[in-house]
C-alpha cells in the first residue's frame, strides 16, 4: 500500500455539464446541483445558456450550465450516482438525444483522457463530442478561460472559433426572470 502525503490533494477535480428540456428546465437544474452536492464541491458555476435542442431543434430548448468541482469519488462511482440523480429527477429510458428533465454528462475528469466500459455503458474523458457542442464550450470559456482539451492540446478559446458561427449566435444567456440575452 502507497501511504499518501498528507498534504497531497486527494480529490478528483472534474467538469460537469448539466441540461434540461423538459418540465421547469431551471427549477430542474437546480435540483440537480442540489444533489450533486451531496458529494461534489463546488469550485465554479457558470451561467444558465439556453439554446436550441440538438439535433431535432423542433424538440424543446434546453438550459444548460458547466460546474467544476471536486470529488473523492472515482470515475465509476459519480458516474453510477449521476445515473441515480437522472432517474430520480424524472428522466426516462429513450431514444438518444430525446427531450429529458435532466441530463448529467462528465466532460472532463482530472484533465486526462479514460475510456471504460462500466455496466454495458461507456463513460469516456473528455466527452467525446464536447469539443463541438456550443452549450458546452462556451459556459465552459466562461468559468475555466485556459482549460486545455487534454486529448487533442487545443485550448478552449481554439476550439470556440471552431465552431459553426450560427452554433455561436443561437446561445444565449438565460435569466430566471425570463429575460434572455445573447451570450
């Protein structure tokens, strides 16, 4: 057994992206920080975005926010706990990219690249299409200026101007009184 240095860090640090296109979406994001917080610290949050549902954007807007935090959970663990904290907010088993009243992914853990099969599912660091997904980026940009993607070394800001211009000017800032503004 390798004894640890007690002052050497023994959290995970890790990015969570939260979405919601179903029911009260802001009333539903934050009923899952709510409970996110039973086990993760909450280093940073950004703002709510709204944006149009992907890839069928007849479906619902969703709301969307990125949380850095840490935890002394292992990938598997918050992975399983994340499920739990899905199910128990309302979503159900369904197509992929249907309408859902929560939705957890892990983009980033610890900066590195995993990939695990766990269950039948697989939970892959970073999240392997985050690099184009506005709703991601951007909230990102907004809390962790000078994160770098640690599989292909681009940094964040890089990999913003990569997106499709029309991605950029659908997100917007959401207000809780309604009020949105572009982001």
């Amino acid at each position: 057994m390798i004894k640890q240095d007690i002052l050497e860090d023994r959290h995970n640090t890790i990015i969570l992206a939260l979405g919601s296109n179903l029911g009260n979406r802001a009333d539903n994001i934050e009923k899952t920080k709510f409970h996110l917080s039973h086990f993760c610290y909450f280093l940073k949050v950004s703002k709510l975005y709204e944006t149009p549902s992907w890839p069928n954007q007849s479906n619902p807007k969703f709301l969307n926010l990125i949380i850095e935090c840490k935890t002394d959970l292992t990938i598997i663990d918050l992975f399983e706990k994340i499920k739990k904290i899905e199910t128990l907010l309302g979503r159900k088993k369904s197509i992929k990219n249907a309408p859902r009243t929560c939705d957890i992914d892990i983009i980033d853990f610890n900066n590195t690249c995993k990939s695990i099969i766990h269950k039948g599912e697989k939970i892959i660091t970073p999240h392997p299409r985050m690099h184009q997904r506005n709703f991601t980026l951007i909230p990102l940009y907004e809390i962790k200026k000078n994160w770098i993607h640690p599989k292909n070394k681009q940094k964040i800001d890089i990999l913003i101007k990569k997106l499709n211009p029309k991605s950029i000017s659908d997100i917007k800032i959401y207000q809780s009184n309604g009020i949105i503004k572009y982001a």
